[in-house]
C-alpha cells in the first residue's frame, strides 16, 4: 500500500514540475505579447474581453473531468491574470468598501493578479473609469430575486462608458456579529438589496429587530464589527475582514440566488461568438410606441433577455428602455435591427457588445 501511494505521489511530482515548466512558457509568451503591443504605441490594448472568453470557452468544451467545466475554467482564469499583470498590470474599480460582492464578482472575472480599487458608489465607480484611473469598472445591475439595481441603469444615461463583459455571481448572505448568541442582536445592517433577498428568514426569525439600509454589505460589517449588539449580512469574505463570527450561514430566501455585474471600461469590444448586447432607447410620446419599438427586433428574429423601464429625467412621464438582445451590433442582423429602430424612436444608444458569461 506505502509502495503505491508512493508512486502515485512521485507521478503527481512530475506533473506539477512539467504543469509548473509550461505554465512559465505561456509566461515568457505573454511578454512577447507584450513588446509586440507596446511597438503599436499608446492605443495598444492588452485585455482583450473576446478573446479571454473564448480561450475559457475552449477549456470548458475540451474538459473530460474529473473536475468540473467551472473548476476548470477558474483555474485558467488565474493563470491568464497572472500572465497579463507581466504585460500591464491593470486597476479595477468596484463598488467597495473591501468585501463586497462586487469586488468578488471583479476577482471572479478578471482574476486575483488585478489591483481592485474600492470606490464609495456607483456614480464614483463610473467616473473612475471615465478619468482614466482604473483600467475597468465592475458595478451590480440585476438580482435574480429583487430585479435591476436603479443606479447602475441611470448612470448609463449620462456616461460615453461601454459594456465590455458581464459576470453572474451566486449569492449566498450570512448573518454576521461580534458574538454567536443571536438574542443579543437589536439592528441588522446591510444593503437594501440584501435586507429585501433575506425578508423571509428575518420576518420569521429576528422580527423585532431593527433594520438598517447602508450603501454595501461590506459597510454593514464594518459597522457591525464597531458596534455593540449589532450584525451584519454579508459574505464570508467581509466575516473574515471584520473579524465577524458568522451567527447564520445562507439565509437568503432563494438558494439559487444571482447577480449579475457588468464590466465597464472605455474600449469597445470585437465579436467573440457568442455576444450579448445592452441597448438605451427612447421612445416616442404616441400610441403604438412600444409596439413600433419591438417589432424590429421580432423581425430581424432577433431573441430579447431583457427589456426594462427608466424614467428619462428630462421630461416628466417620459421613459427610456434598457434592452438586452442576444448577438453582437456588428451581426448583420442586428445591424438591420438597428437601422429599422433609428427611424421609430428618439433616441438609440448601444451600451455595448460583449461575451456572455463564461463561468
């Protein structure tokens, strides 16, 4: 038993030196890659989005186990990260403070060798990018349980940034504090978002206590974490930042619980093969408005994931519409799509043609 454990482990050895002389390869080719992109000049761009998700594509179809597709991908994201930190170490925005889902929706999707930056809101995240001081943004849009987040669409009114990527983030809430006796708990701080995806197991569980809104869950453990017989919902990551003990583990209402965060940032991106699209439209004052708005995209065959509705902030009961279609704006059917709807609404933005989420 000893002898085949011990050749079990001596081929695990040479593995991890062969895993280990290949990963440096692939390093030593992305600082070529990086003296060829340098030689372009000051528009060179080193984070490609499409061409990212389809390398992660092709590690996911060509996976045989016995790790998952997901596990797989997320261990190649990693070594991608760290091989782009030696061609240009890259800064991301995120709505912070250290620990909120955001930031981990920013690791998740750009990997751990990025330099996130925590900004106090949205808006902040957004001006960030716009500067030039973060390379990237990455801000909350939509909840599987609760719908969009507001802001992040009213922003998108007033910026030139476009969508470059999207992450889908499970979220798993936990209630945090200072001690594990849940009795001594008289206020509970989290984002709105989250008191609203953990209403259920509050109402029956904590009915009595009070409950603060604040502008992150990473916040509401800061404030936990200062303060006397409160606590905090949020995830493991803020427990460990805030040295807070973990009192109730998943208490959200939905175990299959999402959010979806966009990747911000000023470049446009390429068709990677399998694109979504984020629209801005304005329509018509008139009826048969939304009708007219709609029918291009039916026409064109082109499938919708999502279509909602802003006030537009210019005129009182005017709306703009956020739609999300499948395909990239270059395919030519969108591309028509598009020429149709120019001629039936006030306004047309694209907000941006990225990959869909990978993992």
């Amino acid at each position: 038993m000893t002898d085949k454990l011990n050749n079990i482990r001596q081929q695990i050895d040479a593995l991890d030196e062969k895993l280990q002389s290949m990963i440096s390869e692939r390093a030593q080719l992305a600082q070529q890659v990086a003296v060829v992109k340098l030689a372009q000049g000051d528009d060179a761009v080193f984070y490609r989005p499409e061409r990212e998700a389809a390398v992660l594509r092709k590690v996911v179809a060509r996976n045989q186990g016995p790790l998952s597709g997901d596990e797989m991908a997320r261990l190649f994201r990693e070594i991608m990260s760290a091989c782009l930190a030696l061609e240009k170490p890259m800064q991301v925005a995120f709505l912070g403070p250290a620990g909120t889902f955001t930031q981990a929706a920013a690791l998740k999707h750009f990997g751990h060798s990025v330099k996130t930056v925590p900004m106090a809101a949205i808006d902040e995240v957004f001006r960030e990018v716009e500067s030039g001081a973060a390379h990237y943004g990455v801000v909350p849009v939509e909840n599987s349980t609760e719908g969009v987040v507001n802001h992040t669409l009213d922003m998108f009114m007033q910026s030139s940034l476009t969508i470059c990527g999207e992450v889908d983030l499970s979220v798993h809430h936990n209630l945090l504090a200072q001690h594990a006796d849940v009795k001594t708990i008289k206020k509970i701080y989290s984002h709105q978002q989250s008191l609203a995806q953990c209403r259920e197991w509050l109402d029956a569980n904590l009915p009595g206590v009070e409950r603060v809104a604040v502008s992150s869950n990473a916040d509401a453990a800061q404030r936990a974490a200062a303060e006397e017989n409160s606590a905090a919902i949020a995830g493991e990551v803020a427990a460990e930042l805030y040295d807070l003990q973990i009192v109730k583990a998943n208490i959200e209402d939905n175990p299959d619980n999402t959010t979806r965060f966009l990747i911000i940032s000023q470049q446009a991106t390429p068709p990677s093969g399998d694109d979504k699209t984020s629209l801005l439209i304005a329509a018509q004052n008139k009826p048969g408005a939304l009708f007219q708005l709609l029918a291009p995209f039916a026409n064109n065959d082109i499938s919708m994931n999502r279509i909602e509705s802003r006030p537009s902030r210019m005129t009182n009961w005017e709306y703009v519409f956020f739609i999300d279609i499948n395909g990239h704006c270059q395919d030519e059917k969108i591309a028509h799509c598009l020429a149709a709807l120019k001629s039936e609404v006030t306004m047309l933005k694209v907000l941006g043609s990225y990959p869909r989420a990978v993992l």
